[in-house]
C-alpha cells in the first residue's frame, strides 16, 4: 500500500482508519483477498477484482457488501462522526461472516493485493463524492486515506476507468464480442506505433484509452449491429452501476474525435476550435499539470458534459506545433483518409508519425501460434455463419489475384466470403496467413478468406 505524499495537495484531508474504521478496512480487505483466493496470482485479470468477481452470485454478493461497506466509510470519514454509523454495522456483520465461514488464511502478497483492491474501490467510491481519495499508511502501519477535493467535471473523467473496466467485462461475456474485441485491438494496434523522446508509460496510457475508446465506443461489432457501448447501456446490468458512470456511457456515444487547436486557456477552461472548422468547444481541463498553451494542438476526444462544457479524454494528446501550419497539414492529411478507414485509426495513424515519429502500418502476429490462429479461423468462421454473414462464392466470381494464388483447385475445395469491416477482415486474413505457415502443406489454402463487406463497411 503506497504512503501518502509528504505534503498533502491543497485542501487534502488524511484521515486516519483507526478503531472501528480499522475494522471496517480490514473487513472490506479479507473480502477482497477471498475474492482473490479464487484466482491465481499469476493471472492477469481484465478488471479489477471486485468486477471480475460480480459475474458469479457469490462473488457479486461480496463485492457488493464491500462496496456497501466503502460507502460507509466514507461517509463516516466526510460527516466527522466519532463512532461507526449504524449504516455500516449491517455491511459489516455480513462481510465478516462471509469471510469466518471460508477462513483463509491471508499472506503478506495477497494482503496487499487486497489492499489495492481496496483502493480501487475507496477511489471510485470517492469520486462519485468529488473527492480523490487514496489508500495508504503511516510509518507506523496505520492506514489512512489521503483526499482532496476535486471538481465534478473532473471526477468524471477519472471514474472513465472503471467505466471501460465494466464494459470489458461485459464484452466477455458473449464469446463472439471476445473474439471481436481480440480483432480490434489487432488493427489498433497496426497503426499505433512510435514513442520518440517522450515518457513511455505516459504514452501506454493513452494509447490504451485510445485503443479501449475505438474498441468499445467507435466500431460497430458485427455480433450486436451496435458498437460496445450503446449494447452496454440498453443491457440489464447497466441499471447497477453508479449513476455517475451511467451519465459518461450515455456521453460517450455521443462524443466526438478530431484535431483541434487550442485558442484560449483561462484556469482549467480551454477554448478549442477544428483544425477543418466547425464550432469551438469549451473544454474542462482535468490534469493541471497537462494544461495546453495556446497555439497548442490537441488530437483526441471530446465527451460532452453539462452546460455547453465538454471533458478532455484522458487519451487525447496536447503538445505545441513544430511548425505553424501544423493544424492546416493535420486537417489536409485526415480528408485524404476520409473514407479510406475509421477515423479513430486515421488519427492513430496521425499520431504515431507526427506526433510519436513511427512508421505505420505494421504487421503484428495475430496468434501466438499457427495452431491458435487457425482455431480463431475457425471459430470465427462458424460465427459469422451463425449470424448470417458468410456465404459461398464459386471460385471462378473470386478476385483473380486469390484465385491464381490457389494451388490445384478441386470440387473438394469450398471458397466464402464474409460481411466484415475492415478491422475483422484483415484479422481472419492475417490469422489465415499465419495459419498457412504453419501447415504442412497448401491444403488450406483460401479458406476462410475474407471478401465482401456489409452494408455501410468499406469494400476492401
């Protein structure tokens, strides 16, 4: 558990969890480790803990206490009572015997994996509270939580993360979006290349919202008609999560991406305007230490917020012209692409050469292995059947240069064309690629190709 800062920023508070609070903690902390007992450490999970957990109904009941039992303290930290409320009494009883009926016995590691758990928690916890509240302890031991208070505006942009967290966990849920999602982050990630002088963890967080706004926000997914994130607001589950980050979901759909110039900076408002015109935008800036000047450009997303003021998405970048017809060269490049590929890959593209000095495209494995990408051939062939979107074409209405490249085609062998867009198409051709290498022999060879598109793709 990291230590609170040395000098706390303005106006933060340390609240000592002492007594009662101790309690709660550390209620709330062996929830979380019998949470984690169930997964092993090794494993890299797609969420938090306490997300992970809630897709099974006993771990959803534990999550959901310790969330209960977060609230609480928090309430009793913020309204300054001297004991614990009868609030949290109720959360605790059933948390503890949640936890006694298992009895695990907790190691140094997976105590502090709990309390990071934890953390996440208290953090989101807080934020619907307008509040950055952080987890950690005295050099005596002693917990405490650090927080300060923060604007609404920014609350929001910060509880972004476990808002993506609760769509990626939803995705997985339906094993064809999974694949989907794996197709996605592929073609991202062809496109999203170079870091030249600048801070690589920086730059791996933003690229990560960047590739989870295009994923779960843009594409339209071949299984649902719909992208992500619109799925994810008209399901059940979404009724559940905290209002706060129901309001960003139903923003997200409605946000926007391009290159701006940045006109006027006035404390944490910046007036940005369209490098290829349209109407100037009022942005709330969340991060002081990232404020544009201006003249800067700024290349990302936009989230519409309240009263005519829009979030800054922590994904997009500010940086100043390296020449003053910068924006001009940016709004020329993106109409040559218009059309050509999405516009979230086209500003990746952008990105990754005038910004990070990469090279796009490249060509990553699509599978670990050959054994695996044929599996995912396979798998996603038999699910674009399923949903109506594979057909058989004889081989003679086959593009030339596939059709030349078949060796000894036979009655034997059957030929398909998917409606796919361009991120699944160039997926399953560069998994049927690599699956080819990896066989013994031509047998295989255009199985599975990828041809036409669906309605409103771009044929490729």
């Amino acid at each position: 558990m990291p230590r609170p800062p040395a000098t706390p920023p303005t106006g933060a508070r340390v609240w000592p969890l002492d007594g009662p609070r101790a309690t709660m903690l550390d209620a709330i902390v062996s929830g979380l480790a019998l949470l984690r007992s169930e997964v092993p450490r090794s494993t890299a999970l797609p969420a938090d803990i306490d997300l992970v957990a809630a897709e099974e109904p006993q771990g959803a009941l534990i999550a959901e206490t310790t969330r209960l039992l977060a609230l609480a303290l928090l309430d009793e930290l913020t309204t300054g009572g001297d004991r614990p409320s009868l609030a949290g009494q109720p959360a605790l009883g059933e948390l503890e015997a949640l936890t006694k009926a298992v009895s695990i016995r907790m190691t140094a590691a997976q105590r502090r994996d709990a309390l990071g758990d934890a953390a996440a928690i208290i953090r989101e916890v807080g934020l619907d509270r307008d509040l950055d509240c952080h987890l950690g302890s005295e050099p005596d031991g002693g917990g405490v939580i650090v927080s300060a208070p923060i604007p609404p505006a920014t609350a929001h942009v910060w509880l972004l993360d476990r808002l993506f967290q609760r769509a990626e966990m939803f995705v997985l849920g339906d094993e064809v979006l999974t694949h989907e999602r794996m197709a996605a982050a592929w073609y991202f990630s062809r496109w999203s290349v170079g870091g030249r002088g600048l801070d690589r963890e920086a730059m791996a967080f933003t690229r990560n919202v960047r590739e989870q706004e295009w994923t779960l926000v843009e594409r339209e997914t071949m299984a649902l008609g719909t992208t992500v994130m619109e799925a994810f607001v008209d399901a059940e589950p979404f009724a559940r999560i905290p209002a706060r980050q129901q309001r960003l979901a139903r923003a997200l759909t409605a946000s926007i991406l391009d290159v701006f110039v940045v006109e006027a900076v006035e404390g944490n408002r910046i007036t940005l305007r369209p490098v290829r015109g349209g109407r100037v935008h009022r942005v709330h800036e969340h991060n002081e230490e990232a404020r544009p000047r201006p003249g800067n450009l700024v290349i990302g997303r936009l989230i519409p917020f309240e009263d005519d003021l829009w979030l800054r998405s922590p994904g997009a970048l500010a940086f100043p012209p390296n020449h003053p017809d910068d924006g001009a060269v940016f709004a020329q490049a993106l109409a040559r692409v218009a059309g050509a590929m999405p516009l979230p890959i086209a500003i990746e593209a952008l990105i990754s050469t005038a910004v990070l000095g990469g090279k796009p495209p490249v060509s990553p494995k699509p599978a670990p292995s050959a054994r695996e990408a044929r599996e995912l051939v396979q798998f996603m062939t038999d699910a674009l059947e399923k949903l109506g979107l594979r057909e058989e074409v004889p081989i003679e209405e086959m593009p030339d240069d596939t059709a030349a490249r078949l060796l000894r085609p036979t009655s034997e062998l059957r030929y398909y064309r998917f409606s796919a867009d361009e991120a699944l198409a160039e997926w399953m051709a560069a998994l049927t690629a690599q699956a080819e290498r990896g066989e013994p022999g031509p047998a295989s060879a255009a199985k599975g190709r990828g041809g036409k598109k669906g309605k409103k793709k771009r044929r490729r």
